[in-house]
C-alpha cells in the first residue's frame, strides 16, 4: 500500500521507491503509487541500494497459483 511521496508499505514495513520505480497493476498497466488499494498481493524487485524499482499487482488468477509462504523453522 501506499504511505507517503515515493513510500510504500510491503510486508508490513515501510519500503522507498527507487527513482523511476514501475509499478504494474493486475491488467499490465502503469499505475501511480497513490492509486494502489490497502492490500493487493504482489511482486516485487529491489535494486543495488535496497529500494523498490518494480512491482507487479498480481492478478487473483496469478496470486492463487503462488506457492504457501515459507514457514520459520
């Protein structure tokens, strides 16, 4: 979801968005940050310094086919 300015939250923490960070709605299109929903699966990339350059809404076909979480051992 989106926080603040180039701010996301994955996974329950706060994540910067890389300058010219892409992000992909479920129909392949270019959304804004501000325009992303409380919580949609997704996935995502980070570059060299550590920030969010891309990310992909997953579509419910694409999420349902994800494998299970890893589990703590």
């Amino acid at each position: 979801r989106h926080l603040q300015a180039m701010e996301v939250e994955i996974d329950g923490k706060p994540e910067k968005l890389a300058p010219g960070a892409q992000i992909r709605d479920a129909e392949n299109r270019v959304v804004v940050p501000a325009s992303l929903s409380e919580k949609s699966p997704a996935r995502y990339v980070v570059d060299g310094a550590g920030m969010v350059c891309r990310v992909w809404i997953l579509s419910p076909r694409e999420a349902a086919e994800l494998p299970p979480p890893p589990y703590p051992k």
